[in-house]
C-alpha cells in the first residue's frame, strides 16, 4: 500500500483552521464579513471573557432558508462566486467558503437564521460533527455562536492571551471595520457591557467623533478625486493629533480593510515635516478600484491584497495629502502635546561636512539692526555659528532691508499665517505675538530652521545641485554583487551628486562629491547609499534629499537662547509666511502655537470654564 493517503474532511478543515482562525478576532472578522455581505444594517457582536468564552454575532441581513444553513458548514461551499471569471471580479468580502467550517472544526458552532415569512433553522457543529438541527422561531438575519474556541487543540488554547488583550485585538478589528462600512451600525458587548458603539452615520467627522473623540472630529480634513481605474477619498485628521503608532493609518479597498506597505509609508511621506520623529498621523484612504486590478486572493484572512496599479496609487496619496495640509492651515493651540525627542541617528548626523550657508536664516545678511527699546528684548548682532556652502542670492534682499522703512510685521494678501503685531521674546528662543484672536509663541530656531529646510530642499532638487570635484580621487572596493548594483545605477548616484568611475571589475574612483560629504566620511555615506539601493532596488533620492536638507537646516539656522532685534524678527516672519509649511520645523515640531483670549481669561478666572 502506498505512503500517501487522503487526509479525512475533518483533519483538512482543523488544518485549515490553523490558517483561518487565528484568535478570536479572527472568528469575530469572519462573521460580521458575512453579516455585511448578507447586506445587514445593523450588526451586534457579544463576547465572554474576550471571544475566548463565546462569541456571538447577530444581524438584521438577509438570512439564509434551511438548505442554505446545512450548506455553509461544507467546506468551500459559497455563494460569492460560481467560476474562475467571478474570482478576479470579487466585490464581496467573503468568496473562499472556507470560514464556518474552519471555525466548527475548533469550537462549537451554531447558526440561527431566517429570511422573511419563512420559518428559521438552526444547526449546530462541535469538534467539525453535526450535532443538532431543526426549525426554530427567529427574526430575519442570522445569528451565529461560537463557544469553547479551540478547545480540541490544547496546544493553539495554550497561547491564546487573556481576555482582556483578545478584547483589544477584537476592537482593532471592529474600528477598521466601522471605517470601511460607516453607514452600518456596530454594536460590541464585553461581558453584557456595551464597549463600542456606531450611529451609522454614514457621515466621516460623525465617525471620527465615535472613534477617536470631538478633538479629533474638529480636526476632519477630507479630499476627494478621480483617475485612471480608481476613485479615492481621504479622510484626513491635521497634524497636530497624533499617535506614536502605523497603526491608525488606515487603507479601505473596496469596502475592505487591507494593509499594505508602500500606501502606509507614502502617507507617512507626506505627513514627514508635520510629525515629530516617531509620531504618526490618523488617516483613512478610501479607494474604489477596478476589480482586476486587485488580487485579494493572496492569503485566506483576505487583507494582504496585490494591486495593479500601486506605485500611481502611492503617489496620489502623497501629492494629494501634501496638497491638502498646505491648503488647510494648522497652527496648534498651547494644549496639543508635543514629544520634543525628536532627533534621530544616522550616517548622515556625523557626515555632514562645515557649511557656508550666507544666506541661511541665521540673520538678515549685512542689514542694519535696529536696538529695540522694550526692555524685555536684548537685541545684539547675530554672528554666524559656522561656515557653510557659498550662496548669496539673499544680498539684493538684505540690501533692500536697509533702505527701505521696517513694514508691519506680516503682510495679509497671498500669506500663511494671520497677520500679528510683535510683543518681544523670552529665554532668547520664544517670540512673542499678539492679534484680536489671541497670543502667539514662535520658537526662532524651528523657525528659521523651516526657511532653511525649504529653501535647501529646492537646491538639492535641481539639476545644478552644488559639487566639487576631488582633487585626489579616493577608490572604493566593492563585492562582486554590490559592483553590478553600482555598475546599473550610476545615474542615481548622480543625481544626489556623487560621480563614481570604474577603476577595475570591483573597484571604483570616487571623483565629485556633493558638498556636504565629510571627505573622511565618504565610504561610508557610499555603503549607507548602496545598502538602500540594494534593499529596494535603487536609490531612493527623495530620502537623500529630505535628510539632506534637513541636516543644512539645523545646522544653519539661528540657535535658542539667542537673541535678536526686531528688524531680524519682521524678516524671519516674513520668510517663514513664504513656506509652504510654516507650522512645524522639518521634524514635524511647531513653529509657532496660539493662545486664544478665552484661553487666557479662564487661566486668569476672568471668565467661568
């Protein structure tokens, strides 16, 4: 007799359980998946001790008549799809037909269903065997218990985590879930406890409010567009609410919840400036896409999708989330928390060579100051810190500054920020505004360090992108595979300024550099550069570029506990209305925060909270 045997339909459903149900977020993610496709309105999840004791889940659907009950515990039984054409057309959330008999092969399972003027049924399974079933009197809808999960495999029951942490795991769930379908109610039960709760609004700031609170409701930002084989509509929280986790940048799909890399971290891209390192924003993307363009076919939980057109989708999040935060203006009030560690280590941090940056906002190049009589301010003449890059377009500026009479401190057309009348500083780092809405705190270095970030940004992005040619060539040695990685992107090289010429099969000359390389440091950037390029397969010169900046900036701009005169002030103000971000610094700090005057008044019991 041979070796290889049939498994038995229960060994292969238990097998298949090991895939499907994972914990009881799993079970619960299956249900309400069924629910929606039944076209439920309304659908309520009850739960002992965190699904581990039982999970129910019951909704007002289109039910299913007796044969239909029988069949949805025969595995890969369904009524999603009929042929191999239905399968790259899915606009269901269900099609494999694997769940219920996956989960009645580790639990105990019963469905009660029932469609309109026809009298219910009811099935139970345990352990994958039928073992009761018959006419019942139920509303229409389905309702569908889960109890003892796993309680024939000791081994999967051994590290399942209490009940509280299962809870979480099934709300993460239940909150994508409510993003993807808000015109739908849900409903969860923790122990006969009511624990979350959707009105079915249908209304995006309504289900902000429901899920994350009424600040982050007030926050709302949304934009809608159209292109080639999708629509899409973000929902958008501004920056200054945040979470220290990916976890709230949520993709909805067809009306389901997927995860997927690449359209995470082009939202995190366009929110780079506006978090603090580490910080991350609330958002949630909603695509309508053509079917075949999606495979959700990738795994059985049905959230790892492929999409066709990926890359064009990545960059419509990053160019249409950048449009919208510099349209909607977000200076944050005094009470939004910010974590000021926000520095981060990197090749780059020790490589960065001395820079002269004449024309960085360390103060207004040759112009005249002008000695403030308040006596809260100290003015004296700013002297640059360090010697930078040479690049002077600012003088015909700075020239201008000193024949021409100080202006109000911000001019109202084509600007920013509101227009706000200088009061003076403290600590040498803080300035001080004031208008009819309230009073302002700018910080001078984020500041001057978001003029300097922008403006770099714009010069490393050129075609003339500052070099200098060594005049001793320095050789560098490569393996085998890294020489014919070097060898096929030369050109990206180039364009974050660095000229590589081949010297032997595995060696190279190092012969232009940009001019922020330390010269000693220079294989090391270059190993840093190729390590990125062989993880993604080419250099990713927006990184370069972004980090790049950002090092000029902080080195170049005006430090704390530094004063400066008014004169100095009107122009940093002046320049930073000119950003296409003037509220945070590059790393994502505020540059500037309101006070209003109710806020003032309840500090000081002039008027009642």
């Amino acid at each position: 007799m041979g070796k290889i045997l049939k498994m038995s339909p229960h060994l292969a459903n238990m097998i298949a359980a090991g895939e499907v149900v994972e914990r009881p977020s799993s079970v619960v993610k299956e249900l309400v998946e069924n629910a929606i496709d039944a076209k439920a309105s309304s659908i309520k999840i009850y739960l002992k001790n965190g699904g581990l004791e039982e999970i129910r889940v019951s909704d007002d659907g289109e039910g299913m008549d007796r044969d239909d009950v029988l069949m949805a515990f025969i595995p890969h039984a369904t009524s999603k799809i009929k042929s191999e054409y239905d399968l790259f057309r899915i606009l269901t959330l269900g099609f494999r037909g694997e769940a219920i008999a996956s989960i009645a092969a580790v639990s105990e399972m019963n469905i009660t269903s029932s469609q309109d003027g026809i009298e219910g049924y009811s099935v139970t399974y345990k352990a994958g065997i039928k073992k009761e079933e018959g006419i019942t009197h139920s509303n229409k809808g389905t309702t569908v218990t889960v109890s003892g999960l796993f309680f024939n495999t000791p081994a999967r029951l051994k590290y399942m985590r209490n009940g509280k942490k299962e809870l979480s795991s099934i709300l993460y769930f239940i909150d994508r879930i409510a993003m993807a379908h808000p015109d739908l109610r849900f409903t969860v039960f923790s122990d006969d406890k009511i624990v979350f709760q959707t009105s079915g609004s249908d209304n995006p700031k309504t289900l902000i409010a429901e899920l994350y609170g009424m600040d982050a409701a007030r926050c709302v930002m949304e934009t809608s567009f159209v292109k080639d084989g999708y629509k899409a509509h973000f929902v958008v929280v501004k920056p200054q609410i945040y979470r220290s986790t990916k976890l709230e940048i949520t993709i909805i799909c067809n009306g389901r919840f997927v995860k997927n890399y690449n359209m995470t971290e082009a939202t995190i891209s366009a929110f780079s400036t506006y978090l603090p390192i580490g910080k991350y924003p609330i958002v949630i993307l909603y695509f309508e896409l053509d079917p075949l363009l999606v495979d959700v076919n990738v795994h059985p939980n049905k959230t790892e999708v492929k999409i066709a057109n990926e890359e064009e989708i990545c960059n419509s999040i990053k160019e249409e989330i950048s449009k919208l935060l510099y349209e909607k203006p977000h200076i944050p009030t005094r009470n939004i928390s910010i974590n000021e560690a926000y520095q981060k280590t990197s090749i780059f941090d020790s490589t960065i060579g001395d820079l002269d940056i004449n024309e960085s906002f360390q103060s207004i190049p040759e112009a005249k100051r002008e000695i403030d009589k308040k006596p809260i301010i100290k003015p004296e003449e700013i002297k640059l810190e360090e010697e930078v890059i040479q690049y002077n377009p600012v003088k015909e500026e700075a020239k201008k500054a000193e024949e021409t009479p100080i202006q109000p401190v911000i001019e109202e057309p084509k600007k920013r920020l509101p227009y706000m009348e200088y009061v003076g500083s403290v600590f040498g780092t803080y300035l001080i505004f004031q208008n009819s809405e309230g009073m302002y705190l700018m910080d001078q270095h984020a500041a001057a360090e978001r003029i300097n970030y922008e403006k770099y940004y714009e010069i490393l992005g050129s075609d003339n992108q500052p070099t200098c040619e060594l005049l001793l060539p320095i050789s560098i040695s490569f393996t085998k595979s890294e020489a014919i990685f070097v060898e096929n992107n030369i050109a990206d090289f180039e364009k974050i300024g660095f000229t590589l010429e081949p010297i032997g099969e595995l060696d190279y000359s190092i012969r232009r550099v940009p001019v922020w390389a330390k010269i000693d440091n220079l294989e090391d950037i270059i190993y840093d550069i190729l390590s990125k390029m062989i993880e993604g397969n080419k250099v990713d010169v927006i990184y370069f570029r972004d980090h790049i900046a950002k090092m000029i900036a902080c080195k170049a701009s005006i430090k704390a506990n530094h004063q400066i005169s008014k004169m100095e002030v009107d122009y940093l103000v002046s320049k930073l209305n000119e950003c296409k971000n003037p509220y945070t610094c590059p790393h994502g700090r505020p540059t500037i925060i309101r006070m209003s005057v109710k806020e003032l008044e309840e500090m000081f019991e002039r008027i009642q909270k």
